[in-house]
C-alpha cells in the first residue's frame, strides 16, 4: 500500500520554559491553524509565515477568535504552570475548569509542613488571632498524630482548608482566559489574586488570547456558588448512611436513575453495533430472551482488558447522584473531569467525617474539641466566603453529580480499588452496590481494579 500521501509532522510539544527562545509564542501556532480552513497553503508553510510576522499572527488571532467567533483555535495553545502555596479551597475554585489537567500534592503521602496563613477576608474581619491559633493547633494535634502512626491520610482531616497545596497544570489558552475570568469573579480574595496573577504571568505570552477576562453581574453571581449564600438546617434523611468501618462519613441518594437503566444502555450498544435506530433495538431486545441478552451483554467487553474503557454507547445513559461528604472525599470527586458537579457551601451542621484510626485513638477528644473551635469561628465568619477557610478535611458539604454510565465504571475501577483511599471508596462502593442491584448484568464489570482481573471481562 502506498502510504507516502498521509504525514505526521509534530509542530510543537510542551519544553520547560527556560529552554524555549526568546520571541517564540503559542500563536503561531494557533494563528497558523487558524488559517488551515482557508488557505491553500500547506501548515507548515503557515506555520513558517505566522513564526516570521508574529504581530501580525496575533492581530489574525484576534479577528478569527473573538471577531468571528472561532475560540476553539484558542485550545492550539497549551501552557504548563506550576502553582504553587494555594489553598485547599482556591484549588477548588482552580480545578472547578474540567478541560485542563492537574497534579496536586498528596497529603496521603507527603507529611506537610505548615506555616499558618491569614486569608485577607479573616484579618478585615479581626479574626486573626483565633485563626492563627486554631491553625496551630490543628498543625500541632496533625503532627502529633502523624507520629503516634496514624496514618497521613487521616491526621490531615483536621487541616483546615486554608493550608497551602501545589499543582502542576496543564491548560490550553480557551480554558486559561475562561478560568482567569472565573477566578476574578470569585468573591475570594485569593482566588482573585491567582486570576491576576495567571493573567500577569501568560498575558505577555499570548496577549491575543487572552483577552476577555472582565467579570459580569452574572459571572459574579455564578462564581459565588458554593462560597456564601443562606444556610438551612435541615437536609433531607432519605438519603442512605454512607459508613466506613462502622464509622459515618456522609450521605449518599440516587436522584436520577432511569427506570430500565439496563435495557437501555443494552439498547444504546445494540443500536450501535446493529446500526439500528434505537427503538428497533428495544423492540429487538424485548423479542429476545433473557440469556441471549446476558449473553449479549457479556460479549461487549470481551477481550478488554481492566484498563479498557467500556463502550462509548454507555455514555448515552445518565445517573445523578445527590451526596454528603468530608472535603477530603471531595478533593478526589472532583478530579473526574466526564461529569457534571454543582456544590454547595462547607457546613457544619451536615457532620464531620472523623477516619476510624482516630476515632480509636486517644486523639478522638482533641479533634472534637478543635473541630468546635473551628465551628465557632465559622459561625462567626458565616457570612463571609472566607468562612470555609477555617473548615477542615472532615468537614461536609452536599454535591450533585452527574455522570453516564461509561463514566461510572471508569469512577468505579478507581475508586472502588483497594488503593483507593477510604472515604471516597465508601461512596463509590454504596454507589457501586447500588448500581449492582439496579443493573446486574452490567454490574459484573463494575468493580475495582484490585477486585476484577482481566478474565473477568
Ligand atoms: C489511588 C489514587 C491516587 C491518586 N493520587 C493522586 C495524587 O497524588 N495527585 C493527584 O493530583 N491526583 C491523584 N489521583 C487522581 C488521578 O490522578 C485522577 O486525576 C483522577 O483519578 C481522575 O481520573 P481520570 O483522569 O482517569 O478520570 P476522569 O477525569 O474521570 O476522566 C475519565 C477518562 O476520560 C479521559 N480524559 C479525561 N480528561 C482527559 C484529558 N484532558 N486528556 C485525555 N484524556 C482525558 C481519560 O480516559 C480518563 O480516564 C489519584 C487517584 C487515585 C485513584
């Protein structure tokens, strides 16, 4: 066969920066595709154009991604940032921008050494003194447990949420110019000075990029989510226990599950693999016999292996989950990026999640004792978005997550694993054992890594 027509050519990668020459920028790379649509030249020929004539590849940027619209050029240009001292709850803020890639810091395996720090917000309100020495104590009882053996993972349930972290991200300019505007908007002093810093340090890099990162009413309002607003009492109590060696770590409710869940995701994967509409794959299905569907099902992930997704056509069916859990099982929830997620604010009437190594231990009064001191600082910040500053990993708050159920097994391979870290692994096993229930053909493949070997599939 004569392959010589179809070339590759890698037109640029991701060097650390001190390496890269002076005057080199990401936009010629996007304004040299942006032009791919209507020129006849060949890319590197633009490439080698928008390289020579930098100013006038930015002025093409702008007049192709915000004149007439196209911001998907904007995702050519890829940038790598390390950030670094940002606080539990800015990263949050951070990593709510699904199409971007981070790497934080473990505090389940890396012992932290923790200087206290005033968030502006706690110094305007005069609270400085009781944060400074809740934080310490809350160091000092972290630090003490991590030394009496409890393990990393646990003792840093009582780190409040302002203690420092660092993440290493990977973002193109499209995510970038809507995560600086979003930062902006937030009523978070830090997470405002990491917008203008994200906009000092790449404005110069890729100015024609970057540029609509003025906030609205509406941005403003959207990017309060989570941070202030009105605090109920009560929460619902028909969501089910979720526990972890006896002990309670939150609440977990099923909101939206389709009724024949199973039928339909058979259906979805039957369309495809039949190029039939779906309705004739359900008519199809209701004409066949229960073993020739677990029979059918069965056969979908059939030399898979368990680091193989399963069939796209899983993706057309949704699952919503409503649930109550420690910041600490939040931290990872939100880490997959397939899903839809809406949160509410830190609170301390939804419980605190205490890991069962210290609800054993002779440090369980210590925490109680800390946890109500940073409860009655809270109640006096309530009103402030500053107030989950003080909160700390065991502290609750209620999500509502989406995700297909592609996604379920993916979440489920991850976190039902026996590396998994408890609290999160509680949540993805009572999803796990509910969606086992609901779906008992399908729910063969769902399952941690640990527990399912490739034979299975
Ligand atoms: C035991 C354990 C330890 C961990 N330790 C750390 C840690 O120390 N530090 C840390 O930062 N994180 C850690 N994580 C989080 C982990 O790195 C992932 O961010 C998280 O599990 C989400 O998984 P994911 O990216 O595969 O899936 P999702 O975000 O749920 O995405 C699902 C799938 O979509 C695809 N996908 C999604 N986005 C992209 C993309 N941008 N590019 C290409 N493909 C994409 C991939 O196929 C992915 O598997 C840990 C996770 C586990 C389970």
């Amino acid at each position: 066969m004569d392959d010589s027509r179809l070339t590759i050519r890698i037109s640029g990668y991701n060097i650390p920066s001190e390496a890269i020459p002076a005057g080199e920028t990401p936009e010629s790379i996007t304004a040299a595709y942006a032009r791919i649509s209507r020129s006849p030249k060949n890319i590197s020929e633009l490439r080698d154009e928008a390289r020579a004539h930098v100013d006038k590849a930015r002025r093409s940027n702008e007049r192709i991604v915000y004149d007439m619209g196209h911001a998907s050029i904007a995702e050519h240009a890829c940038l790598n940032i390390d950030i670094e001292g940002i606080s539990r709850l800015a990263l949050e803020i951070l990593e709510r921008h699904r199409l971007a890639s981070y790497t934080e810091r473990s505090q389940r395996y890396v012992k932290l050494d923790i200087e206290p720090w005033i968030p502006e917000e706690v110094r305007q309100a005069g609270e400085e003194q009781t944060f400074v020495s809740l934080q310490k104590e809350a160091v000092s009882l972290y630090s003490e447990m991590v030394d009496a053996g409890i393990p990393r993972e646990d003792a840093r349930y009582v780190l409040p949420m302002a203690v420092p972290g660092q993440v290493g991200m990977t973002v193109n300019a499209r995510t970038l110019e809507h995560m600086i505007l979003h930062l902006l908007a937030t009523p978070l002093k830090e997470a405002q000075t990491l917008g203008h810093k994200l906009l000092e340090g790449t404005g110069d890099l890729i100015p024609s990029l970057i540029r609509y990162v003025e906030p609205s009413e509406y941005h403003i309002r959207e990017a309060s989510m989570g941070l202030t607003g009105p605090i109920h009492q009560q929460y619902d109590e028909l969501s089910e226990n979720v526990t972890w060696q006896g002990n309670g770590v939150g609440r977990l409710s099923p909101l939206v599950i389709p009724p024949s869940i199973e039928m339909t995701a058979a259906a979805a994967y039957l369309a495809h693999t039949h190029s039939v509409c779906f309705s004739r794959a359900q008519s199809m299905l209701e004409a066949m016999e229960h073993d020739r569907i677990v029979d059918l099902i069965s056969q979908m992930y059939k030399g898979a292996s368990i680091h193989d997704s399963l069939p796209r056509a899983l993706e057309h069916v949704n699952i919503t989950w409503e649930m109550v859990l420690s910041s600490a099982a939040f931290a990872q929830l939100k880490r997959h990026r397939i899903a839809g997620i809406t949160w509410g604010r830190y609170l301390p009437h939804l419980g605190f999640t205490v890991p069962p190594s210290i609800a054993q231990s002779s440090f369980a009064p210590r925490l109680h004792e800390t946890v109500l001191k940073a409860e009655a600082l809270f109640g006096r910040l309530s009103s402030s978005p500053a107030s989950s500053y003080v909160l700390m990993g065991g502290h609750r708050r209620q999500v509502i997550w989406t995700a297909n159920v592609r996604e379920h097994f993916h979440f489920s391979r991850l976190r039902e694993d026996e590396h998994a870290q408890w609290d999160i692994r509680a949540f993805a096993t009572a999803m796990g054992d509910l969606l086992r229930n609901r779906m008992p053909v399908f729910g063969r493949f769902l399952g941690g890594k640990s527990e399912l070997t490739d034979s299975n599939s």
